[in-house]
C-alpha cells in the first residue's frame, strides 16, 4: 500500500513528526518497490572500495558557524542513521544560532530532514520523504516534499507560521532520478555521478521545489582553486574547491550562491554562503568527523 494523501495531511498538520506518526509514515514508505527507485541507466558511476552504507552509515560531521563579526555564532550537524522500520534512512542536517547571536535573533533553528530507501544494485540512497523547518522564537515553518513511487507522484504540503497550509501533487516523469538535498549529498559524494574533475559542472537532479528540478555543481579549475586558497588561513584538506546555487529561500540568503571546499575523500570541510539575511556571508568550517551508532537515537525521530 502506498502513502496516502490522508496521511500526508496527518504527518504534514504539525511543525515536527512525533514518533508514533514517523513508525507509521516509515512502515508505509517500506512497502514501496525498489524497483521504481532508478529508472535511469546512463548515469555515470564508480567502482568504490565498499558500498553507500558501509561509507556513510553512522557518520556524524559537527560545525562551528561564523560571519565577519563573530568566529563562533552557531553549529550545525549531519548525520545519517538507519531508523527502526526495515529499509529506511533517516539523513538530518540541523543548524542553531549560539550564544549572544542566539539571543538576539531569537533562536533560530532549522532541520533537514530526509527519509530514504537504499538500492543495492545501483548503490544509491533514494529519497521518500523530505522536510525542511525553519523555527525562530515561536514562528514554525514547514514544507514536505513525499516521493510516491507506487502512483508516481511528487506531493508538495507546506504550513506557515501563521497556520495556513497546502498541498499539491504533481505526476513525476518518467526515465529521471530523484534526489531531495541530503540523498544527493550523500550519492554525489560517494561518486554515483562520477569522479571529481576539476573545471567540470555536474548536471544534478533535485526536486525540492515545484519547478526546480536541478542543481549546477561545479569543481573550480585549477586556476580557480588556486586563487580562492589565496584567500584561505588553512590550507589543511581543502583539496576541490566547488560552488553552486540553491533557491535562496532554502538558506535565508538574497542570493543562493554557495562555494566550499571538499577533501580527498569528498568530506565537506567549509562551505560559505553568500549574503545571508542578518549575517552576510556566513561560513561553517568543520570541527569533527566521527562514527556514531548507526542505528539511530530518539533525538533522531522526534
């Protein structure tokens, strides 16, 4: 059975999943074949020494956030567990605003949430679920994306701070991948669409956005690298240098555009994002790179 639009409207009614709604929404989206999860055969891809999961599951990468004026102004954290229904992902990117910034702004926090199934044979995550919060001081916003693969269909829902909700379905296409942002963050960096090359923009797929079904990744040349070092106090990892675009909605920025750096094996080690309401640019430099359980906790599923 598939996920209903009944149940959408239940999941999608409040700022945050509890965890009897997040069980049934997990056992749900498990009943979902694999095999509508790839249609396309031509993406590129590699041989890596072990597999998505074996890579990834249990990591946890922390950040300090900081702006022109202050070093140390929030944190940030990503982690990708596997939750209790059989089959499910869990990859969550949370953000938080710390100390006098905290309490100036009125505590501004932010989650990416993204419920995802794993396909063994092209070894890639692919998206179910998708939420994104926004909450500062008492003001919730919400937007889910579900990928119906059984009726092959995206359903987009949104509520407001001031309540007001919506929902559209639109009919998804066939012979395309799907990616919301942390699947793709996760597939992109463990090769699925190819070897970092420098100078190259990767095509990618995203559909968080009714309408926006892309993002344009590019590596910088070397010429482009080198330059944008001279501007860096710790060379230390920073080995491609790469730079894209998002809805600037989705990062609070005027203008969406996003440069960091990766490391030899494509760990995020600094991103910076371009002209953020309140801050500027605002940078997020990586503090620590661990492994934690990987199955995940309850701070995970609330």
């Amino acid at each position: 059975m598939g996920f209903s639009h009944e149940e959408l409207e239940k999941t999608t009614s409040s700022s945050l999943l509890s965890r009897r709604a997040f069980i049934k929404l997990s056992l749900s989206l498990a009943s979902i074949p694999v095999a509508f999860a790839y249609q396309d055969k031509g993406a590129a891809t590699l041989t890596p020494s072990s597999d998505l999961l074996t890579e990834f599951l249990g990591e946890q990468l922390e950040y300090h956030i900081g702006f022109w004026l202050l070093s140390h102004c929030g944190e940030a954290r990503v982690t990708f567990c596997q939750s209790p229904a059989k089959g499910i992902y869990i990859a969550r990117m949370s953000g938080r605003t710390a100390g006098f910034v905290d309490w100036l702004i009125g505590h501004y926090r932010y989650s990416y949430i993204s419920y995802a199934g794993y396909d063994k044979k092209t070894d890639r995550l692919y998206p179910l679920h998708f939420k994104l919060i926004k909450k500062r001081k008492d003001r919730v916003n919400t937007r889910t994306i579900t990928f119906n693969y059984k009726n092959q269909e995206l359903i987009f829902a949104h509520r407001t701070a001031e309540g007001k909700e919506g929902h559209k379905i639109v009919a998804m296409e066939k012979g395309i991948l799907y990616e919301d942002y942390l699947t793709l963050f996760y597939n992109f960096r463990h090769g699925f669409y190819g070897p970092l090359i420098r100078g190259m923009t990767y095509h990618l797929p995203l559909h968080i956005h009714e309408g926006f079904d892309y993002l344009d990744l590019t590596v910088g040349s070397k010429e482009e690298q080198e330059t944008a070092m001279a501007n860096e106090l710790n060379p230390k990892g920073k080995d491609y240098f790469v730079r894209f675009t998002v809805l600037k909605e989705d990062v609070s920025s005027k203008s969406g555009k996003i440069f960091g750096w990766l490391s030899r094996e494509r760990v995020p080690v600094k991103g910076v994002i371009k002209d953020v309401v309140f801050f500027g640019d605002l940078w997020g430099v990586l503090i620590n790179r661990s492994f934690s359980q990987k199955q995940c906790n309850e701070s995970t599923l609330s």
